[in-house]
C-alpha cells in the first residue's frame, strides 16, 4: 500500500514538471536561438534535463539501459520502485554509474551560459584575468571612464544622503514644533487654572476669617445678662460669672479641639499628597486630556456652559479633573464593616459566583456551587450581630448557578443562569421558579435583566449563543451564533436593544438588536479570555480578563480608553462590578481591588484573612475573590471569596 501510494506521487510531478517545463524550455530556447543564431540548442538543453525533476542533471549517473538522471532523483525513486522511469525497464541500485562525459559537457554548458549571462564589467574582468592584452592609453582611457562613472556616484549618493537628512530633519522639526504649541498651550492653561484656584481659595479664606470674627459676637450676646444664678464656682473655689467661667471652659477645650483638628488636617494633607506624587503621571494625563477637550470649541459646549454656571470662572476641564482629585484623594483603604460566611465550613462547595443588591439596594442574593439563592438584608448584616446573619428566602436549585440577575422594575423578580444550560427566572416571595428557559445545549455563564424593559433578559452559554429571552413568551426571542465560548453578556442601561457580549476570543462584541448579522463594533485589546462586561454609564463600558487588565471603552466613538492594571486574574471568575467613578474586582491573591476610572493604577485594595489551617480543605494560596457588587451611589460594596466569607466593605479617609 505504501509503495503504491508513494509511486503515485512520482508520475503526478513529472506530469506537473513535463508541461511547466516545457514551456519554460520553450521560451528559453528561443532566447538562445535568437542569441546562438538558431544552432538548435533547445534540443541540446533538453537532453541535459532529469526526466524525474526536469532540472539540469546535477551529479550524472548512468542506467544499465541507457539513461542518464541527476543521482539523489534516481535513488529516492528507486527506494520505491524498482524500474527505470524512462523506459520502465527493471533497474536496481546495483545497475547505476556514474555519467563522467555527461558531467563534463554540463560543466562546460554551465560556465557557458553564466558568460552568456554575466554583466560587462564581469566579462572584462573575466577576460583580464583570462590574460586578455590592452594598451596603455586603451587603460588610461578606461581609468579615466571609471573615475568619473565614481565621482557621479559618490554625487548621487551625497545627495540622496542629503536629501534624506534634510527630510528627516524637517519632519523632527515639525514634530518638536507641534509638541512646544501643545506643551506651550498646556503651561498657558496651568497658568489660568493657577490664578483662578488661587482666588477661589483667597475667597474661602476670606469667608472662613468672616465667619471666625461673627463667633465672639455671638457668644457676648449669650453672656451680656448677669445674675446670681449665673455666677458658679470654679476650679480655684473662687465665685466667678458662670458665662467667663463656661467662656474660660469652652476657650480651654475649642484650643485642645483645634490642636487636634490641625494635627488631622496637617496628617490628612501629608496623606493626600503622597497619593497624588504617587500616582501623579496619571493624574496629569487625566488633567490635560480634559483640559485639552475643553481647549476645543467644538467638544463638549453644552457641559461648558452648565459648569461655568455652577462654578463661575472655572473651566468644565479644570471642575471635572477637580472631581477626578478630590475623589480619588478622599478614599484610601477599605474597612470593613460587616463579616458574614455564606456555609458552615471552609471549603470549594461555598464559593460564591454571584452577589448582587436588588432594585432598591435593601436585600442582596448570593449563588454560587452550593445549588442555592440565598437572599440577606442588607442593613440587619451591617447593624445585627453575626449569629442573627441568616437569608431571609432561601431557594434551593437543581444545579451550580453562575450567575444572578435582579429585575431592575419588578423587585421580587431575580434570573439565574446554571450549568446545566437554563435560565431560570425565580419570584422572591413565593420562592418558586416563574419562567426556565432550557434552549442553550451546554452550562450557561452569565444572565442580565434590561434596565429599560423589565420583561427582556439576555444570556450567554458554553455553547457560543447569546439568547434574548421575553418573560411574555416561552421560546427565545432572538438567537445569536457567535464562533466563540459567551462568558459575559449586559444590556446598556440606556437602551433595550444594546447589548455587549464577551468572549472566549478576547474580544467584547457590541450588538444592536434590531440588527444581529453583524455587531456594531467589535472591540479588540485583551489579550485573554473576557470574562465581564458591565456599564459605567450610556457610553462607558468596563471589561475583565484574564489577562489581569481592567479596560474602559467608549461604545459611542468605539475607542479604547484606558487600560487598569494591579490584581491578579489568569484562570478564575473573580468578578466585576462599576459605581458611577469606581470600578471593584476581585483577584486570585484572594484580594478585592477598587479603583478610580481615570487612574490606571489600583486606588486601594483589602485582603481576606486565610481561615485556619485545621477547618480548611484546600490550600491556602488557592483562595481568590470570587464575587464582587457595589452599592449603588455609596461608598460600600460586597466582596464574597472562594470559601464563601461575604464581607460589606466601605471606601473609608
């Protein structure tokens, strides 16, 4: 069989090599004729051609019947046939020869056609060194040639040199010019927002000094009335007026008040501006791509002239990057202001894939592998003592969930996605399923609720379809086939027919409803899988991978914004949630993150405790955060990690 097969292949290129080479040989052939003067030497060449490769014969060797190939093209055909491949006559390694006379004349047609083929100045050295005779003055005559054939090209290249040179240095010229405008540009504006902050903050000075000297006034008018029952004993034992006496008492305590106040203030001040040199690089980048946007008539005239009326004389620029300060300097840690643990021991089966407020951010559900939705309320965890942390609803599930979705309208709505593929929809109250939809054929990753219309809910599946689903009917809405795993799916929160889908292809895919053959723009930048898509607002979205990068992007100019590095993300779902400015997720160092929009670097971040050694099953560096959900508006989020400890954490000073 293999022979057979092997022996196929031979005829099937010398077939190939027969008509491509004969045209070749064709053409070349009457070259030479024109050049040989019709000497016939297309016969000549073709004779020298390996009837197996159809090449110049290269290393001759003879057959016992007559034929000449070049050796390694006899030999590997004879490794799998024994017969010649021109008369097909029995032949053997044995019956081949070496082709000496053949050998020759191809090394003579050789060094005849590379004369035939080699420049002038190459036959002339040939010739010289051949021991061809010139004179004297034929030798001056040809120096004198070559000389000045080199001092045209030195020309030449001198000023192609020069050319280039001047090029080059014209366009670094324009560059630096463009980049002193902008950096010229950027100091005329510093220097604006110096002098405007500067009077904003004599004008605060100012307004603190009136409101200190209205203080006394008052205080004499509260002691301008004097009797014996306003007379009182001091600490000497001395009868004194009781308003010196308390003004003596309040002057004494405001002075050690106001010592303590200045020591925090001058503490937080040191605090503050550390935070700021540390991340100072993006904080300019932050403050001159606003204040640039602004610098331009043509962007943003509307929010100009809405923060020129809260704030006369400030720029919208210098008022945004202001807000973009003073937030990112008034948080520095996260407490922790309540623990609660979501199972009875430490161990996988706790794991919390999902955590989410509701509608109005008083209860909260959590799910995950322990086959059960259990909904808390929120204030009695942050008020009550631990042992009263139990779910007011538990709902137990046929299979690990993934992921939760509360209907942002109808409050004791929420949807689940599982790994058996359904999508389940689940009343609260009553603690029974209301709607399951089981059309996805592997485990179903993620599940989102419209904001804008509370009876559609997307989800996307291991088995690369997103699926619009209608609480109103039983059967998918719309179905798109995607050639990529889904791991996250969100509806824009300002449109029922936007969604953004993530997926196992590193890109984030963002569709239009109305239209699904296409996305509206595929956004391309992670180098893993993306595992989360949330919405900061209309226009911004947020992505997680597991690449360990945050991205921002814009979906209405379809741009990368920034890039957020400092957790550590390769392999788990870690979670994601947005909060207006902030973004928390979570990290395989068994860390939760939270950072600020504008600044690529974390803003702070808070470490679970490892559980002891004796109640845990796993070890220790194989925790990481598993879920995260911020409260909306507020400073407090929920983190949840891969034991099942919940934590409700605050951006705190």
């Amino acid at each position: 069989m293999e022979e057979g097969s092997m022996g196929a292949l031979v005829p099937a290129v010398k077939s190939e090599g027969n008509t491509g080479s004969s045209h070749a040989l064709q053409s070349g052939s009457g070259e030479r004729n024109t050049v040989e003067g019709g000497r016939g030497s297309e016969t000549t060449d073709r004779e020298f051609l390996c009837p197996i490769c159809m090449q110049i014969i290269k290393d001759a060797f003879l057959t016992s019947c007559g034929h000449s190939f070049c050796y390694m093209c006899i030999i590997t055909h004879l490794d799998n046939k024994n017969d010649c491949p021109s008369c097909a006559s029995s032949l053997t390694t044995n019956q081949l020869f070496p082709n000496f006379l053949l050998n020759k004349l191809l090394k003579k047609t050789s060094a005849s056609q590379a004369s035939k083929t080699a420049s002038p100045l190459e036959q002339f050295r040939q010739a010289l060194l051949q021991g061809y005779e010139v004179s004297v003055k034929e030798l001056d005559t040809l120096l004198s040639l070559l000389s000045e054939k080199k001092r045209k090209l030195e020309q030449e290249e001198a000023e192609k040199n020069m050319q280039n040179l001047v090029e080059f240095l014209q366009c670094l010229r324009k560059k630096k010019i463009d980049e002193l405008s902008e950096v010229q540009n950027d100091v005329k504006y510093i220097k604006e927002d110096i002098s405007l902050v500067e009077r904003h903050r004599i004008e605060l000075y100012r307004a603190r000094d009136r409101y200190s000297m209205k203080m006394p006034i008052h205080s004499g008018e509260l002691t301008g009335s004097k009797s014996w029952s306003s007379f009182s004993i001091n600490r000497d034992n001395l009868l004194v007026p009781s308003g010196k006496s308390q003004g003596i008492q309040m002057k004494e305590a405001s002075s050690g008040l106001s010592s303590q106040h200045t020591t925090s203030q001058s503490s937080l001040a040191v605090t503050r501006k550390k935070r700021v040199q540390s991340q100072f690089n993006d904080l300019q980048q932050c403050y001159l791509q606003k204040r640039r946007q602004v610098a331009n008539p043509l962007q943003n005239l509307d929010k100009m002239d809405a923060d020129s009326s809260q704030r006369e004389g400030y720029s919208s620029g210098l008022s945004d990057f202001q807000s973009v300060l003073s937030t990112f300097t008034q948080y520095s840690r996260l407490r922790v202001i309540a623990e609660l643990r979501h199972g009875e021991h430490f161990h996988s089966a706790n794991i919390v894939s999902s955590i989410e407020f509701d509608r109005d951010d008083e209860l909260f559900a959590t799910a995950g592998v322990s086959r059960r939705i259990k909904i808390f309320d929120f204030s009695t965890i942050v008020n009550e003592p631990p042992e009263v942390h139990c779910p007011v609803v538990e709902m137990p599930t046929r299979s690990k969930l993934s992921c939760l979705s509360w209907n942002k309208h109808t409050k004791n709505h929420i949807a689940s996605s599982d790994y058996e593929g359904i999508v389940t929809i689940w009343d609260v109250n009553t603690r029974q399923s209301v709607m399951e939809y089981e059309e996805h054929e592997k485990r179903v990753w993620s599940v989102d609720f419209s904001k804008m219309d509370s009876s559609m809910l997307v989800s996307g599946s291991d088995d690369c379809k997103v699926k619009i689903w209608c609480t109103k009917q039983e059967s998918s809405a719309i179905n798109i086939d995607m050639k990529a795993n889904i791991c996250c799916v969100k509806y824009n929160p300002g449109s029922s027919n936007h969604i953004a889908v993530g997926s196992a292809d590193h890109h984030i895919h963002y569709y239009d409803l109305r239209n699904t053959s296409h996305p509206l723009h595929i956004f391309r930048g992670h180098q893993k899988t993306v595992s989360y898509v949330k919405f900061l607002s209309n226009a911004e979205l947020a992505s997680a991978s597991t690449d360990s990068t945050l991205r921002l992007w814009d979906v209405t100019r379809n741009i990368p914004v920034r890039t957020l590095r400092g957790h550590t993300n390769e392999k788990n779902f870690v979670g994601l949630s947005v909060n207006n400015d902030f973004l928390a997720c979570g990290s395989e160092t068994n860390e939760v993150y939270a950072y600020h929009k504008a600044i690529s670097k974390p803003l702070t971040w808070h470490r679970f405790g490892a559980p002891n050694v004796e109640d845990s099953d796993e070890d220790g560096g194989s925790y990481f955060i598993s879920a995260v959900c911020w409260k909306n508006d507020s400073p407090t989020m929920l983190a949840a990690n891969s034991l099942g400890t919940i934590k409700v954490l605050v951006l705190a000073p």
